[in-house]
C-alpha cells in the first residue's frame, strides 16, 4: 500500500539522507540598485521575486523569500545592501542553497529611462561563479525584461529541461511597470494596512497580475473573511508558482462558507499534484460534510502519512461512528485519546461509539465535527520528494 508522509515527517527523514542525495537549491536574492536614486531600490527585490516566482513555476527549488529575509536578519545585512562575493557566499551557507543568483541594476536617463540589469550565478558547493548575463531595456518594459533575465537563468540551471525563450515568454504576459512597483512596495511595506492598500492598487491597475491576488487572499484568510478570501484565491492563474497553495486556501474558504462542492473541486486539484496529509485530511472532511463513503479513504491516506497526529485518529474515529462501524471507531478514537488525552470531543464520541449509538441527523452535536488542517507544506514536500528521487538514482 502506498504511503502519504506529511512534509515535516518527511523533512526529518530527508536530514538523514547523505550529503550525495540532497536536492539542488536556489536563492535569489535582491538586486543592487547602482543608480542615484534610493526611491528605485524597489526594483532590485522586484527582480529577485520575478526571478524566483518564474524559476519556480519551471520546478526548481526555490528558497523562499522569507528564509532569505531571516539569513539577512542573522548576518546583519541590509536587504538593500550591496552584497560581497563573501556575503553572497554567506547567505548561501546560512540557507544551504547549491545556487545563488545576484546582480546589480542601473538606471539611466530622465524622461524615457533606460534599465540594465545584469547577474551572475554562484554555484556555492563547488565555490564557483558562473558567467555575467544581462538585459537592457526601457524601464517601462521591467515585466519582459525580468522574464527574460529569469529565461537566461534557467538555461544555465536547468538546460535540458528549459522551455524555448518564446514558450517561456508566452506563458508570463507581461504585466504593468506601476502594477509591479505596487506589489513590490507592499511586500516591503512594514504595516499591514499598508501592504493592503498596496497590493489592492496593484491587482486593480492590473487584473492579469496574479501574485498581488495570493497576497491579499492571504491578508483575508488570515482575518477570517473567507468569501473575500476566496474571490482573491479564486483568481490566481494556473501559472503563478502559488497556484496550488491558493488552492489549497480557496478550498478551506469554500469549506467554511458551505460550498463543500466547489471545495472538493480545490482539494481534488492539489491533491494531484502535491499529495501531502493536510490536502487528504480536509478532502476527507470535505466528502464527509457530502455524505460520500470516500471520506474514510482520504482519512486513512492522511493517517498512513501521519500516525502520531490526533486530529487524524479523530477525523477517520468519527467518520466510521457515522458509517455504523463502532469497533473500528472505538480503535481510532482510543489512538486518538493515546495522543491526546485532554480531547473532550474524542472522549464523547467514544462513549457514543462504545454503547454503539448510531448518528442522529440534525443534531449539531453530531454533525459537522471534522477537523481541518490550515498548514500547506509543499514546498517541504517537493524538497524531499526531489531529495529521495536523486537518492534512488
């Protein structure tokens, strides 16, 4: 029987792997801003995050921008700080990244102003730099210019796999210079109130900008408003490297606000591609709320991943009481209990189970009791699933 390992069990196992086996890693990290003007410093990270988004997208690993945020915060370095060979070498060692790519931007001109940017990759184990590579182009033009540098990047990364220039270009339409500059000032901005104007002006002077969509479906999940979660969520495209994480989220959306068929719709898609526990355990929750004897499936492939997790114990413990299957239920819920002994929910619905109490329909004691779960773990899961792959070369 196939086994679904949750991704930070599966992180743990990755650490022992041997040093042979561990998967390439990339960290981009934020442009220098050689110009005069510090007001243009928001180009440099603009390039950083289009260069990683776009790598992403292609199947690499990523770093993402928050462990860089905490290796600059560690080293004491400025994120607008132009960075050493030794730095650059650096922050590559505090993330472990097997590449980093770097560079530097100018920007000359007053009306119609001209951008160069240009980088270079360090493959940091075997301490050597890859050659300088460069894109020069009307400021104005900042969206085609980075897809371009991110093309030039995958070729010296991933030469074989690497789409042509001009399939790689058609699948990222351009989007607005102000656009980008607006999502890039919010992920920089300090308040949350600010990073809300910002990414909002951001998705409204663009529609087809996905990335400012993810964020602010982020902002209102977190805030529990799940129906303006959703609608932001519900338009990040298929191509943004967040795809499937606003996925995910849209799916725990639709959950909470009764849409259990569109919410089965999102969790089905993610599971195709990232089949971690989390994505089982709530298509499971999901099917249950349906009435669909599949909720015990997606349980078990959940629990199979994760047998130390209660919730798990509990959720497929419940969902057999409610199919009339009390000794299995009674086992699940007592693993349950093992694992958590304060669970006063576990403790009810095993008494129920135990006198063998069959469900009552509409009792809201009874019903809608599934546990969900809101971590997202992908790329922990593609980390390690790449890990193992490279073991069992």
């Amino acid at each position: 029987m196939q086994k679904y390992i949750c991704a930070t069990s599966l992180l743990a196992l990755a650490l022992c792997l041997s040093a042979v086996a561990r998967a390439e890693t990339v960290l981009v990290i934020p442009f220098f801003n050689e110009s005069k003007s510090s007001n243009l410093n928001w180009i440099g990270e603009s390039i950083a995050e289009s260069t990683r988004e776009a790598l992403a997208s292609e199947g690499l690993l990523l770093l993402e921008r928050e462990d860089r945020l905490e290796a600059y915060r560690r080293l004491g370095l400025r994120p607008t700080a132009a960075l050493t060979n030794a730095s650059v070498l650096k922050v590559g060692e505090a993330l472990d990244a097997t590449h980093v790519v770097y560079g530097s931007y100018q920007v000359t001109g007053e009306t119609r102003r001209s951008l160069r940017i240009t980088a270079r990759i360090l493959h940091r184990t075997r301490l050597k730099r890859g050659p300088e590579y460069a894109e020069i182009g009307a400021l104005e033009d900042l969206a085609a210019l980075q897809t371009r540098l991110a093309w030039q990047t995958l070729q010296f990364l991933a030469p074989k796999t690497a789409p042509s220039e001009q399939e790689f270009l058609a699948a990222r339409p351009p989007a607005r210079v102000d656009a980008i500059e607006s999502y890039v000032r919010g992920l920089l901005a300090s308040t949350a109130e600010q990073k809300h104007r910002l990414f909002t002006q951001a998705a409204r002077l663009d529609e087809r900008f996905s990335e400012p969509c993810h964020e602010l479906g982020r902002i209102y999940w977190q805030r529990k408003e799940y129906r303006l979660a959703a609608g932001w969520f519900a338009r990040v495209q298929r191509s943004d490297s967040h795809y499937l994480e606003s996925q995910f989220y849209l799916g725990l959306c639709r959950y909470h606000t009764g849409d259990f068929a569109s919410s089965e719709i999102c969790f089905r898609t993610v599971a195709i591609s990232v089949p971690l526990n989390e994505v089982f355990n709530n298509l499971g929750a999901v099917l249950s709320r349906r009435g669909s004897p599949a909720a015990l499936e997606n349980f078990r492939k959940a629990l199979e991943g994760d047998s130390a997790d209660p919730d798990y114990h509990f959720n497929l413990g419940y969902a057999l009481w409610r199919a009339g299957q009390f000794d299995a239920a009674v086992e699940s819920l007592r693993a349950a209990l093992e694992r958590n002994p304060e669970d006063a929910e576990a403790m009810t619905f095993l008494g129920r189970a135990l006198k063998r109490e069959a469900s009552r329909t509409g009792d809201p004691r009874l019903e809608g009791r599934e546990r969900l779960k809101t971590n997202y773990e992908e790329t922990a899961y593609r980390q390690l699933k790449a890990e193992l792959e490279r073991k069992n070369k």
